[in-house]
C-alpha cells in the first residue's frame, strides 16, 4: 500500500538518509554518522533476544540477504561474517533456551500448517471464511496439538479462509511489493539508510510464513506505513509504469474510503472488544447486573458479532435467585450466537445445556453431537455426550420415551 497518495507533495520526498558510501568514505573516521546505525542494530538484536523466537531470527537473516549482496564490496566480507556469527549465536542460544520445552515450537508449527492445507483443500474456492480457521482447526485437532486461532502462517491462514483467489491475490501483493521495493532501494548509490528501507518490508513479508504477523493490527499496520515509505515516488520524477496519473482522483479517493470503512470497522471491533474484557472482570467481581448491561450494549452496537451473545448466553444459564426469565433469555441468546457462529463447538454445547434444562433430552442431543463433532478432542463434550447417553438410556430402561420429538 502506498500511502504517499495521502501526503503533500513536500511530505512524498522525504526520506530517511544517511551518508552514501561515498560520501562516507570522504568523512573523517569515526564520525557520530554510524551511531544511529549502531543504536538500531542493538535495539535489533535485543528484541530479538527477549522474543526468543527461531521465526523473528530466520526472518531477518533472510530479508537481509539481498541487502548484504548489495553492499561495497571491502565492506561485504566483515559484515556478511558478523551476520553468520550473529546467526549462528543467536540459533544456538535459541536452541538452549527453548530446548527444555515439552513441546517443540517447530513441530507445533508444522502440524499448524497441515491442518490449514488441509483446510483449504476442504473449501478450495471461498474457504471457511474470514475469521473462521479458529473453529475449522478444532475440528482437525489430534493428539499433541496446540490449540489455536492461527495457522502461525499467514499466507496458509489467508488460503484456508479466503480461498484460492484470497491466496493467490495475497501473495501475487507481496511478491509485487518486494520487487518494487528491492528496485527502489539497496543499490550501491544510495545511502545507507534508502538500503534499510527494504529491511522491515522484507522482513514482515517472511516472518508471515511462520508466524501471524498481518493478523495483528499493530504490526500491519506499521508494515503499511513503511511500506508506503520504502516506494513513495518524489513528485518532481517521471510517473512509473502502473501509477495513475494526477487528473485521475476517483481511484485515490475510492482508495481512501476503503481505508476509512476498514478503520470505523476496527474501531467498532476494538469496542466490541474492550466491553467483552470489562463485562468479564465484572462477572469475576461478582458485579453480575453491570456485566449484563455492558454485554447487551456490546450486542446492541454490533449485532454481528458471535461473542456477547455466547457470553450473555453463559450467565443466564445459572440465573440464580431474583432473575425470573434469565433461562428463556439466555437460550434466546445461545441460539444467536449459533446462528451467527455456526462452527464454534462451545456455543452448540451450551445451546445443549439449555435443552437439557428444559427436558428436552432429543435436541440436547443433536446438539452435543454437533458440538463432539465439530471440536473431537474436548473432553468436556466427550463427557456431556457420555451423560446424556447414559441418561436417555436409564429413561429407555425404566420404560419412559426419550422426548426426542419435542
């Protein structure tokens, strides 16, 4: 995304510079000119320390292999034998930390991304929706897997959510991106600064193959920004091939509105979302009438989202004293949240329970078999669906019908 569509033309031409090899050879020794160099390097390499992370390491290594490449050539062999140093230290040090753990991150990894091919392969052309690997990956959850709402790979996640065309619109973008930006900047000529531009992009771009980079609104969207940064054309300079020309404003401002539409969405979701923590806190402060009021305001704001009906539908279910009609509430509740979610095991589980509170041991049922179906490996829907079992069979022995046709 170029976000020099949406700056001054003075803003367009700034750039982050610092001397050019030239001009650095012809400085005196020693100069503060590789202070700001040195201080980012450090801050670098301590982050990535305290994330202890082998996809943050690789990543980098790899992003910065085209820029190494690049570089002067009596300059190359002491910094290329700094990275290897660095790299080969810095995977030993990872392998010693991380090494005691039950579980290895590589090989949780790995069983991430079979279950999202496996995904895709299952709905090739629309996939199961955005938002939905969550519930599709239960459904694929064996022995020795992790539970989780991401493929810990972005272009995967993209796939099985998205389809084929998601997949392929995604990744023919990155792919254009690195080569624009690889174009515009690394080159022998210019600063050393215009050649870490191409770092962060680059680096993002391939920490998405092991990780959930671009899920995180903070970290896609300082990508954006810098990628904006790395390919801003200066104004003054012929237009490239591709770009529109300044009489055409329509795309610029189509543009702009997808970009607003999407930030009022996150803003609406963030919301959404803060209510969400607040009515928890609340109900573990046992401030239970607080909490309802915040959770229906929640719904009320956005009633497409799965979550405040799924969690007002968990504190009728035990209404207590006082609360005359909580039961009949809180099914209405569980049976929208399965009908806006229709995947989520938990919200067909508690659907069964209020089935099961109301006698109704048929659709109980059905939908703890739904639940067991969608999520195998949880427990609690393996022992609900031995109760019931046991329960409608203790009703046929004593010669009394299951109510399966209420």
């Amino acid at each position: 995304m170029d976000l020099s569509f949406f700056l001054p033309p003075s803003a367009s031409t700034w750039r982050w510079r610092f001397p050019s090899p030239c001009e650095e050879e012809s400085a005196v020794a020693g100069g503060v000119e590789g202070f700001p160099l040195g201080g980012l390097l450090l801050v670098q390499i301590t982050g990535l320390g305290a994330s202890v992370s082998y996809g943050a390491l690789l990543s980098l290594v790899i992003a910065s292999l085209p820029l190494l490449a690049r570089l002067p050539a009596r300059r190359r062999k002491w910094i290329l034998g700094a990275v290897a140093g660095l790299a080969a230290a810095g995977g030993g040090a990872f392998l010693l930390l991380r090494g005691a753990e039950g579980a290895s991150p590589l090989i949780l990894r790995a069983r991430n991304w079979w279950a999202a091919w496996e995904i895709f392969l299952g709905e090739r052309l629309l996939g199961v929706g955005f938002g939905g690997f969550a519930d599709a990956y239960a459904g694929r959850m064996a022995a020795g897997m992790n539970e989780t709402a991401f493929a810990h790979n972005s272009y995967l996640q993209v796939a099985a959510e998205g389809g084929v065309l998601a997949a392929l619109w995604v990744v023919l973008g990155a792919i254009l991106l690195l080569v624009r930006v690889h174009r515009r900047t690394g080159s022998q000529g210019e600063g050393s600064g215009e050649m870490l531009l191409a770092l962060p992009v680059s680096a993002f771009l391939v920490h998405n193959l092991f990780d959930f980079s671009a899920y995180l609104p903070s970290l896609s969207i300082a990508f954006a920004a810098l990628a904006g940064i790395a390919v801003a054309r200066d104004r003054g300079a012929p237009a490239e091939a591709g770009t529109w020309p300044r009489g055409i404003l329509v795309p610029r401002w189509a543009l702009l509105l997808l970009l607003l539409g999407g930030a009022a969405w996150g803003v609406r979701e963030a919301q959404t979302r803060t209510s969400l923590e607040k009515g928890k806190a609340m109900l573990d402060e046992g401030k239970i009438e607080e909490a309802i009021t915040l959770l229906r305001r929640a719904e009320a704001r956005d009633p497409s989202h799965p979550d405040p009906p799924a969690l007002l539908a968990e504190i009728h279910l035990h209404p207590g004293p006082g609360r005359p009609g909580a039961l009949t509430e809180g099914e209405s509740h569980a049976r929208r949240a399965v009908e806006l979610r229709p995947r989520r095991a938990y919200g067909h589980y508690i659907l069964a329970l209020y089935r099961l509170s109301n006698g109704d041991r048929g659709e109980a049922w059905v939908e703890i078999s739904r639940a067991r179906e969608l999520f195998p490996s949880r427990e609690l829907y393996v022992q609900e669906e031995s109760r019931l079992r046991d329960l409608i069979a203790s009703e046929e022995v004593a010669g009394k019908e299951p109510d399966a046709t209420r």
